[in-house]
C-alpha cells in the first residue's frame, strides 16, 4: 500500500512524498534538502519528480535531486521548466508501475499560464487522489499571476468534475487564513464553521489540515460556490454588480481575496 507523507518547507509549503517504503515519488520539490533528508531516513529510492508549475518555491530542488537520484522529472509542456525529461498535458497519462499508480494530467491554467494538476483513480491501493499545486486550495485557490479569473473558474470547474470522495493535496497550508475569508464571503455557513474548529485544532497541534475531500470543498470553498445564492448575494453587494455571471463572480470573489 502506497503512503502520501507531507514534507514541510519554507514557511508553509508541503512537498507531497508518495511511497511505498520502498519507492518514491515527490510532487513539486522546492527544497531538496528536505526531501533528501526524509529519502535517506526512510531509506526510500527516488524514481520521478512530478511539478504542476514553474515557481521557485515547487521547482528549486529539481536539479539537486536528479543529479543525486538520476530519477525522471515530469511537468508541463506548457511551461518553460529547466531540468524536464517529459512534458505532458491534458489527456496525457503518467505511469508509475513501481507503485502501481496512474496519474492523469489536468490542465488548470489561472494561477501560471501552464499549470497542471495530476489525478489518480481510486483502485486497491488507494482513494481518487488529485495532486493539485497551487490551483486549489482547502478553502481557497490561487492567486492569478499569469491567468485570468474565467480561465481559473474553467479549471476549478474541471477538479469539481472528479468523484466527491477526491483527496486533494494542494501544496501550501493556508486552510486556516483562508477559512477566514471565506467566512467573510458566507458567514453564516455551519459547515465553514465547523472545519474552522476541526482545523484550529489540528494546527494547535502542528498537523496538517490537508489533504481535504473535494466534497467539503465544495461544502465550504467559496471559489467552487461561485453559483450558490450566498456567494452571488455577497458579490453583488460587495461590488454592486447585478446579473453577474459565474466568472464574473469568481473574478470579483478573487479580487476580494488579494486585499483581504
């Protein structure tokens, strides 16, 4: 059975480590020191490097681990990636025998131009699994740098496609900063409150809020509530829009995020 360990690093990213106390794959290593030092404890071999977009902070150990493992490294094709050995994009699969593990590739643009998202099918080894960057986050997604906000409500709309009982690994832990914005946007959702509980107790104890079901996503995120009455109340009155479409309102929700 295939273990998915978060590596902290920086100030508050995970570097998704999957496994199987054997092998290992890693999804968007910024540090290789942090990734190295779990490999080594753990005795793990390391057979690809899985990136979903070009930023520092996902891809700065790529070189310093392939030049120690000789392991493959896999990203976008829509991206300029020092270091690839295989770009993919939508409708390209990633196979990983070793663990049994099969990775399809999800084009998410909004947050960078190219990004991707890899999503595994639940089978006997494990649940539906979707490596998601920085697109989504548990109560929240990504600011847009490189993409607009139809392009990011077109992405998210594609991860609110997959099955409900999706775990989703996002690769930053801003559940409980997030959660407060959202509250902002619905503050009279119970189960927004709920979680808040649920994950200020993990993180009093220094535990990952992550991963999340795409199912609470849903319950609680307001960038996948964009067309629920509450969410479109609170855009218009906010931004004394009327008639707003979906893209609109996720594009005037996101705006809000950025100076919140």
């Amino acid at each position: 059975m295939i273990s998915i360990t978060p590596i902290p690093a920086f100030n508050d990213n995970y570097l998704w480590l999957i496994h199987d106390k054997r092998n290992a794959v890693v999804v968007d290593p910024g540090d290789a020191a942090a990734v190295d030092r779990f490999l080594q404890e753990n005795n793990l071999n390391l057979l690809k490097i899985l990136v979903t977009h070009h930023h520092r902070d996902h891809v700065g150990g790529l070189e310093a681990l392939k030049n120690q493992y000789g392991c493959q490294v896999i990203g976008p094709a829509k991206e300029s990636i020092s270091g690839l050995d295989v770009t993919c994009e939508e409708g390209d699969t990633v196979e990983i025998p070793q663990l049994e593990l099969e990775l399809k590739v999800i084009d998410v643009p909004g947050h960078t131009a190219g990004h991707i998202a890899y999503f595994s099918a639940k089978t006997l080894q494990h649940a539906n699994l979707l490596f998601c960057g920085d697109t989504l986050f548990s109560a929240g997604c990504g600011r847009l740098f490189e993409g607009t906000a139809n392009q990011m409500w077109q992405s998210i709309k594609k991860l609110m496609a997959l099955p409900d009982d999706t775990q989703i690994f996002p690769a930053h832990e801003y559940t409980l900063s997030n959660i407060q914005f959202a509250l902002a946007v619905e503050p009279e959702n119970k189960a927004l409150k709920a979680h808040q509980d649920k994950v200020k107790a993990l993180r009093n104890n220094n535990i990952p809020s992550l991963p999340a079901t795409l199912s609470l996503e849903k319950a609680i995120n307001p960038f996948m509530r964009v067309e629920q009455p509450s969410v479109i109340k609170m855009a218009e009155m906010r931004f004394n829009g009327v008639n707003l479409d979906s893209a609109e309102v996720f594009g005037l929700i996101r705006h809000w995020k950025d100076t919140f």
